[in-house]
C-alpha cells in the first residue's frame, strides 16, 4: 500500500505536465493562425504571422511587408521582367490594384479529384493602365506580387480584410478618373481658346510640334523621319512619324495610330500615300486594316522615296496579307 501513493503521484504529475504540454502546443498553433486588424496613422493594417498590409489613405497606395514573396515588375510596352524574392516591403499603386485570393489544391493522380491542401495564395497585381487611359495614354508599368502558402484561417480573415480595401480602391479610382476626365476637359477647352486667336507661323509650328510629342510619350518611341502637314492653327491634318526599327506614328481624318509597321500596305492614291495597318482589332478571322492617307501636298518625288523606305522596313518585318477592302 505504501508503494501505491507514489506511484500516483508519478502519474499524475505525468499526465500534468502532458496536459500543460499539449495546451501549450495549441496555444503556439493558435497563435500562428492569429491575425488583427488594427488602425493606424492614416489607414488601416492587417497582421499575421508572415506578412502584412497596410493602406495608407494620404498616400493612395497598399503597402506589404512579407517573409516570404515573389515580386515582379515589369515596365511597358517592350520592358525586361525585374523578379525579386525572399523577404520583401512592397508599395503598390491604390489605382489600378487587384487582389485575390484562391485555396491551393492539389490532384490525387491524373484522374482524382482536386483535394484541398491547407494552404491559399494570395496575389497583388498592380496596373497602371485604369489611371492612363483616363489621361489618355497607354500603360507604362504592371508589376504582381504573390504571397504563397498561406494557411486558410488566415486567407479567409484576409479576404474580409480585402474586401473592405476593395471599396476603397474603387472610390480612389472614381476619384483619379474624375480628375484626369477634368483635366482633359480643361486642355480641350484651352485648345479651343487657342484656336480662335489667329496664329504666327512659329506658334503653329510650336502648337504642332508639342502635339507630335504627346503622341511619342504615348507611343513610347520617337521618329526618325517625319513628315507632317497642319492648319492655320496649327492643328495637325496628317502626320508620318517613322522609327528606324520599323515603328511607326500615323494620323489623318482625326485619327491616330501607333505601332508595328508588320503586315502594313503601302499604296499610292493620287497625290496621297495610304498607309494600311493592323491596329488593335484585326485579327486573322477579320483582316481589315485601318488605312491612313498622308503626304497630301507633297512631290511625287518625296513620296516614292517614302514608299520605297516603307517597303523595305515592311518585308524586313515580314509582309502579311494585303488587306480585303
């Protein structure tokens, strides 16, 4: 009998400090997946363990902070891809941000179903794109930032989290939207004004000259060879801005286009040259080609010499099918 009670003792003390072990184990489980949302100076920030995200109202923009990511940047049209990983601070642009999150699955063989692993990634894809086209210009920059292997307790407080930025973002983006429409509205309306004062020749030249370099920043490339025809106040009739390379700026009739001279069709009309190219809408099923008609006034001398030029550059690039007009 006197050998039972220590015995006891011995178990129960055992199974004690088995107890607190495996409390302490969940509590350390417990506090892994623990995530808050907290305000801070000028926004809101979202916690776990990881990573984290903080919008920042003055500043217009997400900022992220991760142990662990894979960021990729990318400037446009033609760019190299800068990538970066490890332990990154990001900030990315409110305007033009996306995120989601998705629950990573993985197949059990060819033929099973998708079964769920435990784990989200979470992805920020950043564009300039919805703040220029409001300014009319085209997208300089993309970049993606991607946080993998999240545990799902956490993505889903994050996607509360996210969808609370969401609302946020679209009304910064209403708002640039907003001023960029007034600030071109503001440009037409001063255009206008300009164009009712008669004008020199050195101002219609100036007029022009800063038109055609809004249309290279655009573009993102600048000619070699130009030729281009404008009224009395010094609104641009047509315009050929060549590039060495095979890129080209072309307007008439109140439109403009810019791009590869791949697959063009240059033909004379006239006293006129047309130009035919493959703008954003053609396709191989609809082959129609936006066609553009300049050197109107020029000798016909200067106008073979730019066929032959485009010619060139054209089957250096390979020729494509002549348009079906």
């Amino acid at each position: 009998m006197t050998e039972f009670f220590p015995l006891l003792w011995w178990a129960l003390g055992g199974a004690s400090v088995l107890g607190a072990a495996v409390y302490l184990f969940m509590e350390y489980q417990a506090h892994l997946l623990r995530t808050s949302v907290t305000s801070v100076p000028g926004g809101l920030l979202f916690s776990a363990q990881g990573f984290s995200v903080e919008s920042r109202h003055a500043a217009k923009e997400v900022k992220v902070i991760t142990r662990s990511g894979a960021y990729a940047r990318q400037a446009l049209p033609d760019g190299d891809e800068e990538q970066q990983k490890g332990a990154l601070t990001v900030a990315l642009a409110a305007v033009g941000l996306r995120i989601e999150v998705s629950r990573i699955s993985v197949k059990d063989g060819d033929e099973g179903d998708a079964v769920p692993t435990g784990f989200s990634c979470i992805v920020f894809s950043a564009s300039d794109e919805t703040l220029r086209t409001a300014q009319g210009k085209l997208a300089s920059e993309r970049s993606q930032l991607k946080l993998d292997r999240v545990p799902d307790p956490i993505a889903t407080d994050f996607q509360q989290f996210a969808n609370g930025l969401r609302v946020w973002i679209d009304k910064v983006e209403q708002q640039a939207e907003a001023q960029a429409a007034a600030q071109l509205q503001r440009e037409r309306e001063q255009e206008q004004a300009e164009a009712a004062v008669p004008l020199s020749e050195a101002d219609r030249e100036a007029r022009a000259g800063a038109q055609i370099e809004k249309w290279r920043a655009i573009a993102g490339f600048k000619g070699t060879s130009t030729e281009v025809s404008f009224d009395g106040n010094g609104q641009i009739v047509w315009l050929i801005d060549l590039e060495a390379a095979g890129r080209v700026i072309l307007h008439a009739d109140n439109r403009t286009f810019h791009g590869s001279l791949k697959g063009a069709v240059v033909v004379g009309v006239g006293t006129e040259m047309e130009v035919s190219v493959r703008d954003d809408s053609w396709s191989e099923q609809a082959p129609r080609m936006a066609a553009f008609r300049v050197l109107g006034g020029t000798t016909p001398e200067s106008r073979r010499a730019w066929k032959e030029r485009l010619d060139i550059l054209i089957q250096s690039l390979g020729a494509g099918q002549r348009p079906n007009r």
